[in-house]
C-alpha cells in the first residue's frame, strides 16, 4: 500500500510548489519484513486475534474484552519467545485498528522483556525497534531515536545480516525525520549494502528510493531521479507493477518541480494505468492529479481542468480533504490563468473549506493570501478585506502559540534551574550538618558566594545582551522609518517635478497660442514668428524629462527592465506613459504632462497595449501598477 510521502508544501502563483508524491508508508517496508520474521518463526493459532481485529462492529466493549483474552492467549505460549512475537503481533493489530495508546507501548515493552529474559539477542533488536517507531509515529522522536540506536547495536550483537539491514533501515528513516541527511545517507548505504550481500533485489530497490527521497529533501532532484530510475528498473524486472508506479509518479512529481512537463505526459499514463489495474484508487487519483499539473504547466487549461475533475472523482470516496484542497487550488489557478475569475474566486472558496477541515493552518494563511487577490479581481471588496482581516488574525495567533509555546519552555528550564539550586543548597547543608567543622563551613561559604556571584554575573550578561538586543531592534526600527521617509518624500518630489512639467507645458503652449495668433496677423514682425519657433524648440527639448526619469527610477529602480522584458519596440514616449500609469495619474493630467491632447493619450495607451498584447478585458493601469 502507499499513500502520500512528501505532500506538496503550498500551491500559490508566487510560489514554488512541492508536488504529491506516492511511495511506500513510512516504515511500511520496514513492518513487511518484520512480519515476514513474525510469520516464519510463528507456529501458535492466531484465532483470538482475527476475533479482536474484526471486532469493531460489535462494540467497544466487546473489543476490549477480547483484547485482554489476547493477551493472556498470547502470555499462555508454550515459550517466551513465542509469547513475546504474539504480544509484538496484537500490538501491530491494535496500531492498524488506529487505536495508538499506552497499551500499545507495554505491549512492545513486555515482548522485549520476554526476548531478554529468553537471552535472544535478535528478538529484542526488533522488539526495540518496534517500540521505536511507534514513538516516533507518535511525536516523541528524541526517545524514538535513541531506541532506535540501541536496537541497531542489539542488531549488530545479533549477527543476522537481514535484522541489521532491517535497523540501519530504521535508522536511516529516523536520522531522515530529523533532517539530519548526511546520516541518513550513510545509514541506508549500509542498509543497501547488505541486502546486496543477501540478493534481496526487492530492498534494495526499496532502499533506492529512500536515498532518492533524501536526495529530493536535499534539492538534488536530478541525484534522486537518477536513483529512482534504477529502483523502477528492478521493480519493472520482477513484475512488481504496484512498486513500479509508484516509483514513475515520484519520478513525475520531481519532473514537475523541474518545470518538465513534457517528461510527466510521456511517462505518468503507464503508473495510471497499473493503478487502474490495480484498482488502487489513490494512487490513479494522485496520479491524475499530477498529469492535470502537466498540463498546465503547458497552459493547456481545458486539459488540466478534466484530468482534475477525474481525480476528484476517483478519491470521491477516501477521506482525504487535504488533497482535495489542493485540487480546488490547481482548479482555480486554471480558471485564472482562463481569465475567469468568477470561477477562480469560486473554487478557492472550497479549497478553504477544506483547509479548515483539516485544521491546515499554513494552508489556510496562503489561501487567505491568495484569497484577497481572488476577491478583488471579481470585485468583491469586503471579501478581499475580510481575507486580509482573516489573514493576519490567524498569522497573529499561530505567532502567540508559538511564543508561548518559547515561554514555557523557558519558564519549564526556569524552574529546573530553581530545583537544581534548591537540592545544591539542600545538600550542602546536609553537609555542614555533618561534618561540623569550622573549615568546612568557611569552604562552603566560599563556594555557595562563589556560585552565586557565577549567577549574579550571568544573570547581568543575559541583560546587557537583552538590552543590546533590543536596541538593535529600535535601531532597526529607526532605519527602516528613515528609509520610509525617505522613500515617501522621494515619491512628493516626483509628483512635484510631474506637475512642474504639466504647468510648464501649459504655460509654454498658453503662450504658443498667444504668439501664433499675433503672428497671423499681416502685420506681425518676423521676430514673434522667430518667438514662435522658439517655443516650439523649447517645447521639444525640454530636459525637466531627464530629472523625471532619473527620479523616478530611484524610487522604481527595476521598473523599466521588467517593462522592456514584457515587450519589444518600447519607445521613450511608452516609457513616460508607463511612468506616469504608475504614479496613477488621471488622462487629462497624462494629457497636460505629455503635453497632448485626451484623445492623443487614448491613442497612446492603445498602441501601447498593443504592445504588450494586453487583451481587451485585461486593465493597463493594473497591469502597470503591479509590474
């Protein structure tokens, strides 16, 4: 069975996104084997537990009546460590039935206790290990991982060369949940090792595509292709179909986070279809689901659209909103990427339904993000606000839980500190109770005044380091309210010199008209006709424009580049009508700057979205002002 590894992280315009994987269930591979230990060395009748497996529909009480009688059939064995294997069986089946408890761990603690008490070596390798995914599945990973350790150097007490690849396997998984990857490679290439010494092709494809995960966890994607590639090679040689898709659609995820989408069409169809034959529902949903993806990345819209529509189909009936949500997220960045925002707008509306399902609360902060941008485009304001309002609401929460989550620990360390101080203090007056001699007393004076100046001067470190922190803050603070203010009356002196430019221009050609009119009469003299020209000159040659510019790139200093890369041909007039867009200047004041008329600004803007082969409902202004 698989289900998904590595979840894509988000799906956002803005941001890049982690694609669905499907691989093997954490420790799946790792519980096979156990079990194929379990069923070979097991001889006993295992009747009481498929009655307790299959008791859920006959009451909570009845399954825990025939979980006790469980385990007294298994503690009745004919030996302890046929005892222990039962014990490590009925505690597997209770973990599947998703009942994840304390009895979950006596069980494992018991049957390695029987495995120590009949003095074998391998069965408390696995005993142990056992307890320690169960710990790490359950949030207490530091423990997990130390148990983890002592059951691989029990594994190596034990000499059997398939229980030590079985723990360096664990170990491998374990040094991969704490992003300690250097470690996790080096487990697992110990791993591969052995089972290359002992021809088990299937691990060693198996333990491939852990190295390839990590390898992806490392952003190496070509490194865990390559190696992904080899473990699809062996599953494909021995029939292993179920393996084999599994390794193409993680192939394909790390293809789409490479931008490859022709390399996901060629070749995610052949893992559908084995999941078709299968009759493997998640995997053809994920699978659908990342072809959609393919698709439109190749901004083939239509297409993705009806490949989502048939993954959400095929998962109709598994309980898995998270993915669900990100199908609505892929659905309304197609609509948008369509131009339909109505839809768009629509379909992340659920995918915020379902985030709240599943309590998401990262998803939720981008959703609300995208959210505003949605809400807006379909001109709904107060939904684009209250996205906004929801958005920093939620990332304020999320910020208080984490600092008191910081405060308690502090105050957790506070106290054992106080408690360590109060048993010193105990025991050295325990002491000079004792000893009663005059020296003594005066040595532990010394020390006790000694420890307390120790404290006294760690105690003042910690301030000044508190006060200079926070002085750098303020000073932080009062450069970035410089730079605002700075930039702020950057932004007042080019609205000045725009407007300077307008009225100059107004002034030029109020006094232009003048003059022409005066030149049309008979009697003007050639120098008001030698005036006019002059104006026009002026008119033409204005240099105001060149402070304009070098002003306004000051405050925009990337505007330009990003505008001349959206379009070729773009002349210094486009570029001074872009200016002014941006500073969202009306038509009239863009006429008046330019000094053209309305109509010639229309004609203006017109060539210009030709240019930029802006379609007739796309807005120029928004266009510009988001450049």
């Amino acid at each position: 069975m698989a289900i998904l590894r590595r979840f894509m992280k988000k799906i956002y315009f803005r941001r890049p996104r982690k694609r669905p994987q499907l691989n093997t269930i954490k420790y799946a591979f790792l519980l096979l084997l156990f079990f194929v230990f379990q069923k070979t060395l097991l001889a006993e009748n295992s009747s009481p537990f498929e009655a307790y497996a299959n008791c859920e529909s006959e009451g909570e009480q009845n399954c825990d009546d025939l979980f006790k009688e469980a385990i007294d059939y298994a503690m009745a064995a004919k030996s302890d460590t046929a005892s222990a294997r039962l014990l490590i069986e009925l505690a597997q089946i209770r973990k599947d039935m998703g009942v994840w408890d304390e009895e979950v761990k006596k069980l494992f603690f018991r049957a390695e206790e029987l495995y120590e008490k009949a003095g074998w070596i391998c069965g408390r390798a696995l005993a142990r290990r056992a307890r320690a995914a169960f710990l790490q599945t359950s949030e207490e990973g530091d423990l997990g991982m130390q148990l983890t350790k002592e059951a691989l150097e029990l594994a190596k007490q034990c000499g059997d060369k398939e229980i030590l690849a079985f723990c360096y396997a664990s170990m491998g998984l374990a040094y991969q949940d704490a992003g300690e990857y250097a470690a996790a490679i080096e487990a697992h290439t110990e791993e591969l090792r052995l089972y290359q010494e002992l021809g088990n092709r299937e691990m060693v494809a198996i333990s491939n595509q852990e190295m390839a995960y990590i390898y992806a966890s490392m952003d190496d994607l070509d490194g865990a292709n390559k190696i992904m590639l080899e473990s699809a090679k062996i599953f494909k040689e021995m029939g292993l179909d179920l393996r084999y898709a599994n390794c193409i659609t993680d192939l394909c995820a790390n293809y789409l986070d490479q931008n490859r989408p022709d390399s996901v069409i060629k070749r995610l169809p052949e893992a559908i279809e084995y999941y078709r034959e299968s009759e493997y529902a998640l995997g053809v949903a994920i699978a659908v689901y990342n072809l959609g993806e393919a698709y439109m990345l190749k901004e083939d819209y239509q297409k993705a659209l009806e490949l989502y529509e048939e993954s959400s189909v095929v998962c109709a009936d598994i309980d898995f909103p998270r993915f669900l949500m990100e199908i609505e997220i892929s659905r309304s960045q197609c609509y948008t990427g369509m131009g339909d925002h109505e839809k768009a707008y629509e379909h992340i509306l659920k995918a915020e339904q379902f985030a709240e399902e599943t309590s998401d609360y990262e998803g939720l902060l981008n959703i609300f993000q995208f959210k505003m941008s949605a809400a807006h485009e379909v001109e709904k304001y107060d939904a684009s606000h209250k996205a906004a309002l929801d958005y920093i609401q939620l990332k304020d929460s999320l910020r208080s839980i984490s600092r008191d989550e910081k405060v308690a620990a502090m105050q957790e360390e506070l106290d054992a500190e106080k408690r360590e101080r109060e048993i010193e203090k105990l025991a050295q007056e325990a002491e000079l109770e004792k000893q009663k001699k005059n020296g003594l007393i005066i040595l532990v004076m010394v020390v006790l005044v000694a420890a307390i100046l120790i404290i006294n001067r760690e105690i003042q470190r910690r301030k000044k380091a508190k006060l200079l922190h926070q002085k750098e803050i303020e000073l932080q603070k009062e450069h970035e309210q410089r730079l605002q203010e700075e930039l702020s009356f950057k932004k007042r002196e080019l609205a000045s010199q725009a407007l300077q430019i307008a009225q100059k221009n107004e002034v030029l050609e109020s006094l232009r008209e003048e003059v022409k009119n005066i030149s049309l009469d008979a009697e003007a003299d050639k120098s008001v006709k030698e005036v006019l020209n002059t104006l026009k000159i002026e008119k033409s040659i204005d240099s105001n424009w060149d402070e304009f510019t070098r002003q306004f790139q000051e405050i925009n200093p990337a505007f330009y580049q990003r505008l001349n890369s959206k379009a070729d041909g773009i002349t210094k007039n486009d570029l001074r009508l872009a200016a002014l867009l941006k500073m969202n200047l009306s038509s009239k004041e863009i006429a008046s700057t330019l000094n053209i008329t309305t109509d010639g600004v229309k004609k203006a803007r017109h060539r210009f979205r030709k240019k930029l082969n802006l379609s007739a409902e796309a807005s120029l202004e928004t266009f510009i002002v988001n450049l």
